[in-house]
C-alpha cells in the first residue's frame, strides 16, 4: 500500500491529466452520439475547472475552445440534420460566452487563493517564508532530490551580534536591517531556491540540485551582501554561516540538514580568530545516515570550519 501511494504521489500531475482528458473525450463522445437532443455543454465545465485549477489558464481556456469547437460540430454536422441551425449555433455561441467567463471565475478565484496563500506563508518583515512553510516546502523538496538522486544543500545563516545592534542603534534599525537582509538574499537565490527565516536572526536556504562546492559559493556571495548591507546601514554586520549537503542515495530530513547545518554554523562563528564573517561547510548528512566513509580521517575532513 505504502508502494502505491508513494507512486501516486510521483506521477500525480499525470493521472490528474487522465483523469481531465478522460472526462473530457467522454463528455465529447456522448455529446455527438446523443447529438443536438440532449444538451451536454454542462458537463465540459468540470474537466475545463480543473484543468485550469491544477495546470493553469492555458490548457483550461484550450478545452474550453475545443469544447465549443466539439459543440459547433455536434450542431451542424452531427445526427440528426434536420435540426435548426440558427438555433443550434446561437445556443453554441451562448454557451462560449459562459464558458469564457466561468474560465475567468475560475482562474481568478485560483489566484486570489494563491496570493493568500503566499502572504499567509511569508514573513511580513523579511519576505522569506516562515519557518513552517519553509520546512514544508524543503520536505517536499528532499523527497524529489531522494527520487532524482540529485544532491540538495542547506545554507544556515546567523546575523552576529544582532542583539547588540538592537541595544546601540534601536530596535527599528534592526528590523531595518533583517529587511535588508531578507530582500537582498531572495533577490540573489534563483527562482526554486527555497528561502525561509527561522529565528529572529536566523535564516535558512536550500538549495536543490547543489553540491557542496555550489553552496559555498552561494555562502560567499551572502558574506559579500552582507557586508554591502552593513555598509549601506551604517552598521556593523556580519554573518556566520553553516552548510550541510546531502549525499547522492540521502534520506535525510530536512530536521536532519537544518541540525547539521546549524552545529556547522556555530563551529564558524566560535572558532574563527579573528572578527568579520565566517563560513563552516564540508558537513554532510551522510555523517547523519551513516551512508559515507566513517573513517576519522574522512569525518575529520568533512568538518573543515574556514574563516573568510
């Protein structure tokens, strides 16, 4: 039973299609064996109401055209002919109009669901997600890359000494500061990265289809808009920063590579020797699962903190 339903969960965008264009071309097929006698048009509105609901306008708005398109066919050419044509497409050309405009009803409401959605989802103050759409959006994420095989990184960051920062310059130039820090950071990720705040000062990024190397140059990137920020603000900004990468055949959670990626990230900001950023990486959840060399030699070299 697990088997099914977590081939289900994998090929559901598929069988969501069977299910839209089987009832489509089940609607059509009845249309024209019962021709202009009995009126089908009511029963295209559930196919083209979820093909716009879980694909979008296009292919909704696509149905609703070969719909109409099937319509005007069952009204001229169909059995039996000798039905009344001005009527026949009048009745066809109303038909599109409600159509069209139950096409926008829907496409509408669907988008005003997903803007509430996404404001219910994101940090008012940073424009990351919160912390519980992020470890949702990042779990979904995970069994994807488990799936694929492909490697997924964890970025970890903490603004140092924000507190203090609060205390001399005011709690608004703090909050003026993880605005900064939130916008900034979205704004340099690429569009699937998954960008969350998960504490007051804390911040989370996964990255999908990123190795280890990939995700400290993307860590690097964040100590330099970090310092611009600072640099901006007047203030004296710097992060630390942890990193830890799944291996190939991971099934680590998402608990697991925020763990792994947060002891990294205090390894960084206890151990560098001098002030300014700081960058922990080289932690994989491998050292989790108990799936890579267990060596001390090996473990020893997947725990490099570096200091930049």
């Amino acid at each position: 039973m697990l088997n099914v339903t977590k081939f289900l969960n994998q090929h559901l965008d598929a069988f969501r299609w069977l299910i839209v264009l089987g009832a489509w071309f089940g609607i059509v097929i009845l249309d024209y064996e019962s021709g202009s006698l009995i009126g089908m048009s009511g029963f295209y509105f559930s196919p083209i109401g979820l093909a716009i609901w879980y694909f979008g306008k296009i292919p909704g708005y696509s149905l609703a055209i070969l719909a109409i398109a099937s319509r005007l066919y069952v009204t001229w050419l169909a059995p039996p002919l000798e039905k009344n044509m001005i009527t026949g497409t009048m009745e066809a050309v109303s038909i599109a109009i409600v159509m069209f405009v139950f096409c926008y009803l829907v496409s509408r409401e669907k988008d005003r669901i997903a803007e509430f959605k996404t404001q219910s989802e994101t940090d008012f103050l940073t424009n990351a997600k919160i912390r519980g759409a992020f470890m949702k959006q990042s779990a979904i994420e995970l069994t994807r890359a488990e799936r694929m095989g492909h490697p997924v990184s964890l970025i970890y960051i903490d603004v140092d000494k924000f507190k203090a920062i609060n205390d001399n310059h005011g709690h608004q130039a703090g909050d003026k500061l993880l605005n900064e820090m939130g916008s900034t950071i979205l704004n340099s990720l690429r569009p699937y990265d998954i960008f969350g705040r998960i504490g007051g000062d804390e911040f989370a990024v996964l990255l999908p289809e990123t190795d280890r190397r990939g995700a400290s140059s993307v860590a690097r990137r964040i100590h330099r808009l970090a310092d611009s920020i600072g640099g901006k603000l007047g203030l004296p900004v710097s992060v630390s920063i942890g990193i830890a990468t799944t291996g190939l055949d991971s099934t680590a959670t998402i608990d697991d590579l925020l763990h792994k990626a947060d002891l990294m990230m205090y390894s960084a900001k206890n151990g560098r020797a001098k002030a300014g950023n700081s960058l922990a990486t080289g932690a994989t959840t491998n050292d989790i699962i108990g799936t890579t060399d267990s060596t001390p030699a090996k473990r020893n070299k997947d725990k490099v903190t570096e200091s930049i």
